[in-house]
C-alpha cells in the first residue's frame, strides 16, 4: 500500500511506522490514521514481522487529532466524534493491543491528546529526554480517549492520572519515568538508535511465547486471580509445545545461543 502520511520500512524482522505529517507536529488526519491501521494490519499478517517500531518525523511524536479536520462550523452540524474515535482511533489501540509482538514507542518529543494515548498503548515505551506527555483534551472541552483512561490510571494510579487528565499539564519524559508510565528516557540524539536495536533484538526472540505473554498481560489488566491462573496454565501449555521453546532448552543445555524462529 502506498502511503502519504506514514513512512513504513520493514528490516531484519521489525516493521518501522513513522507518522509523517512534521508540520503539524503528526497530528492525525482520517487518512494518516487508516494508514497507520494498514500497516498494523501488515504486521499481523506477515510472519517474518517479529516487532513493531512506531515514532515521529520530525520535533514531535505526535500532537493528537489535527484540529483543522475537525473545526467546528459556525451553524454546522456538530461532528459526530462518538463515531469518529469509533472509526479512527478505537482500531489502532485493538490492533496494537491484540498484535501478538511486541510494540516499541520511540517518543521523540511532544505526545499530545490521543498520540500521548497512543504511545501509553505501545509495549515499551522509549522517550527522548526532550519528548513531554500531554492529556490535551481538556484544554478543548474533550474527553480522554485512545484507551488512555484505561491504560493511565493503571499505570501511575488514579491520584496522577486524574490530575493529568483534569489539568493537562506537561508531563515530561523524566516525569514520565519516575510515574511508572514509561519504560526508559534516553538522550534525543541515541533515541531511534536505541529504539531501533531494541526492536530488532525482540524481532531474535520467541515471538510466539511473546505474544501468549502480551495476552496475559491484557487479560491481568481485568481478570481476578483465579481466572489469571487458569489462562497462564493454558498459555503455559501452548508455549511448551512450541519449537521456540524445544530449541530454548536445547540450546541452554548445549551452552549455546538460542536461534528462535518465532513459533
Ligand atoms: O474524534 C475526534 O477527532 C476527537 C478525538 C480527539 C483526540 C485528540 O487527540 S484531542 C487532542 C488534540 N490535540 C491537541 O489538542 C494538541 C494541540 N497542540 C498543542 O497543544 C501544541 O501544539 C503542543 C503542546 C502539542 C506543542 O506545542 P508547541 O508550542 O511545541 O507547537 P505549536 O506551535 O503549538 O505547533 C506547531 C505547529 O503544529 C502549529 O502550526 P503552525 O503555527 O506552525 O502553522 C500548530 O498549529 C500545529 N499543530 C500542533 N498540534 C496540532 C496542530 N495542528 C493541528 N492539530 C493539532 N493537534
């Protein structure tokens, strides 16, 4: 699929999405985000994807909705924003949730509205000590969305997040860490490096047994213990019938580095 808004590289088993639209700081258009669904949509697919990398061209990660597309029409119709986030927004937060590899967000700097939401979503969560995090609605009269209001209380408890979100205020990276709502700050100059060499050692890695653990994840953020101890069972088993996990314990006691294949 040709792209407009995105840029789309895939090497050594990661598939790099990078929001385009400089700017304006990657806000997003309707078009940006259905690319952005596509290409998600591309990983899944594809077996030789093993990891997802998603950043920003330019200053910014990215600054949310672009409120040009969205102006409100003096004497128009309101816009119908329920089906909007439904459309738009929704997909991306299931893709990136349900994709059974891991998803690395490099935050190259400011991450506005739903791209703050967006990258909260993401697996490990990479920012450059200039990137800052913004739950920007509130400051136009909106609600937040992208799965924030799930993902954010859970991350930094309901004290932080309810003041994020009822004061959206600035969060900057290195705040951002000390919350919990990050998994590392990195120099803005070493960010896409360290980013990228991430994403390519978890592309080396059992993607298959990754996955089953991304879906324990999802499911401990509602499950209570009992049903969290049946599903790690279940999953425990598929893992132990895997080939990545044959050539694991083959290769811990042959003393040699593993070869994963992802299955
Ligand atoms: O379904 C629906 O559509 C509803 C769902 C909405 C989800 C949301 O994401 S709502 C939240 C939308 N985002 C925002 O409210 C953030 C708006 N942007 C800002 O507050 C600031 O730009 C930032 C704090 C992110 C960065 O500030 P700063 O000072 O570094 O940059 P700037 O000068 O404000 O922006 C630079 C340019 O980008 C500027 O354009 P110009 O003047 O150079 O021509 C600015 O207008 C443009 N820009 C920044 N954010 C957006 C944008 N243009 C359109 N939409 C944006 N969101």
């Amino acid at each position: 699929m040709a792209h407009r808004f995105i840029v789309v590289e895939t090497a050594g088993g990661v598939q790099t999405i990078t929001f385009n639209r400089p700017d304006v700081l990657n806000s997003f258009n309707t078009p940006m985000a259905l690319e952005v669904q596509a290409a998600l949509a591309v990983a899944a697919a594809d077996p030789a994807i093993r990891a997802v990398l998603l950043t920003g061209a330019g200053r910014a990660f990215c600054a949310g909705q672009d409120l040009e597309e969205v102006r409100p029409v003096e004497g128009g119709d309101a816009r119908d924003f329920a089906s909007h986030v439904q459309t738009v927004y929704n997909p991306i937060v299931r893709a990136i949730r349900q994709l059974e590899k891991p998803v690395v967000a490099a935050v190259n700097g400011v991450a506005a509205g739903a791209g703050a939401n967006l990258a909260l979503t993401c697996d490990l969560v990479l920012a450059s000590a200039q990137a800052a995090f913004l739950q920007a609605f509130v400051k136009i009269g909106l609600v937040p969305d992208t799965g924030g209001t799930f993902f954010l209380p859970r991350l930094v408890g309901m004290a932080r997040a309810t003041a994020m979100m009822l004061l959206g205020e600035k969060v900057t990276a290195q705040q951002a860490l000390e919350a919990g709502m990050i998994y590392r700050v990195v120099e803005a100059d070493r960010l896409l490096a360290e980013a990228s060499e991430l994403a390519a050692r978890l592309a080396t890695q059992p993607t298959y047994g990754i996955g089953l653990t991304k879906r324990l994840l999802n499911a401990s953020l509602v499950n209570g213990l009992e049903a969290q101890l049946d599903l790690e069972a279940e999953l425990q088993g598929a893992a132990g019938r895997s080939a990545d996990y044959a050539e694991g314990v083959a290769a811990f006691l042959a003393r040699r580095a593993p070869v994963f294949t992802g299955k």
